[in-house]
C-alpha cells in the first residue's frame, strides 16, 4: 500500500485496465448496483485509463467526461473508448481531478474512485463533487477502509498512519457528516487487491531490470520492497476497499 510517485503509477500500472482493487466482474456488478441507463451523463474525477467509463457506456449506453493529470492514462483511455466504440459517447479532459469545476448540476453520476486525496480526504472529495451532481443523481465514491487496526509499526510500511482510513462503520460516519447516505456498496475482496497489487511487482521488477540507468530506478526499487512486503504483512489482513452508492441526504 505504499505510496509512490505519478509516473511510478504509469509504470507499475502500465499493465492494468482498472487501477483499482476491482476485477472485472466487480466492476460489471458495480454498473448493475449504480442503475444505469441509456443517457446518463457521468463525470468521473481522476479517472485513469478510464476502464469503468469505457465499459460501462458500452453496457449501458451512457455518456462520460473523465478527467485525469495523466496524460499517459489518458490516451490509454482515448484508445480503450475507440476499441469498445464508445468514443463518441465519451471526452476525456487532462487536468487536475481536484480544480475540475464541471457544468453544475449536469451530471447523473459523478464518480472518485480511489482517489479521495483530490478533496483533502473523504469529506473534502464528497464536497466538490456535489455540485455537478443533477437533483436526485448518485455519487460514486472509492475509498479504503480498515477491517482491523494494525500494530503500530504497519503505518511506515503502508506509508500513512491510522487517521488516513477509517473502519467501514466509521466510513458511513464520514459520509454521514459529508451530507450523503449510502443507498449501496460493492467491496472488494482478497483477490481483488492481490490482482491489483502483486501484478504490479512484475512489471516493476522488469521496468528496473531493462532501465538500469534510469534516475528513477532507485525509487523503483524501494518503492516495489515495500510494496510486496506491506501487501502480503499488512494490507491482505488489514485494509479493505470498496465503492460506496451516495445520494444528498
């Protein structure tokens, strides 16, 4: 669970379609969950490759802004839209998730998966994506949880202490105090972070193997010992992730 650097995420998830803890099946299910129909319009916030956009108008027949600071991601994106054919249903804008300030009230969906840091935390995200939010429209929020706490020597190997998460009760809290319900939730499992994060020792392990010279290689190489070591010791037992269903309460 480590952190790392915005182009050690191009990297290290250079092989993935959906940089989240979701497999495949989880994110159909989450289309399902959401009730999507022909038409709606849906603003997703730091929305990398753009993988839940790009299937979820080819399924449902909805239409999509996703924006995202990586230029990299998104023209993975871009590409992903034209081999599913839905790049007419979909523009994808590069900038920072966080200053976005979309049309308001436009949207019937606005989604942050995994990516709260736009907003400063939980509460700060769910704050500025209301307002492109249409009256009786959902948000879709990504977000971590504890299942349990670990000892305190975790938090360094994770790379972010205790007050970062809460438990899943504790995150109803949090959405609860933001002004928002949650109507539903699709959590993620231990396979679904393993997919997610030992597929990218791989392509890590390569990537410092075939850049030996690279002046980010150093950090690669801390970044992956980490990584492994906080994944299989901590963050199976520890950490959990879902997306939560919100509406205005």
């Amino acid at each position: 669970m480590a952190t790392m650097s915005l182009r050690l995420h191009e990297i290290a998830e250079s092989g993935h379609r959906i940089l989240n803890p979701f497999t495949e099946e989880k994110l159909a299910l989450l289309g399902e969950v959401a009730r999507l129909r022909p038409g709606m319009r849906q603003l997703d916030l730091a929305c990398g490759k753009a993988e839940l956009l790009c299937q979820w108008s080819l399924r449902h027949g909805i239409e999509g802004v996703g924006v995202d600071i990586s230029e990299i991601f998104l023209s993975a994106a871009r590409e992903r839209a034209r081999e599913l054919g839905v790049g007419d249903r979909l523009r994808f804008e590069r900038g920072d998730a966080g200053a976005y300030r979309a049309e308001p009230e436009a949207f019937d969906v606005v989604s942050c998966i995994g990516a709260s840091w736009i907003g400063g935390g939980l509460e700060g995200t769910v704050e500025l994506m209301l307002p492109a939010l249409k009256e009786g429209g959902i948000l879709l929020v990504g977000e971590p949880y504890w299942i349990s706490m670990p000892p305190e020597e975790a938090y360094e190997v994770l790379g972010f202490g205790a007050e970062a998460f809460s438990s899943l009760a504790g995150t109803f809290d949090r959405f609860e105090a933001a002004g928002v319900e949650v109507l539903e939730m699709v959590l993620a499992d231990q396979d679904s972070w393993d997919r997610y994060v030992a597929a990218q020792w791989w392509t890590l392990s390569d990537w410092i193997r075939d850049n030996p010279a690279d002046p980010d290689v150093e950090e690669a190489r801390e970044f992956l010992e980490r990584a492994r070591r906080s994944h299989v010791e901590y963050g199976r037992r520890h950490l959990g992730w879902g997306v939560f269903v919100l509406r205005r309460r």
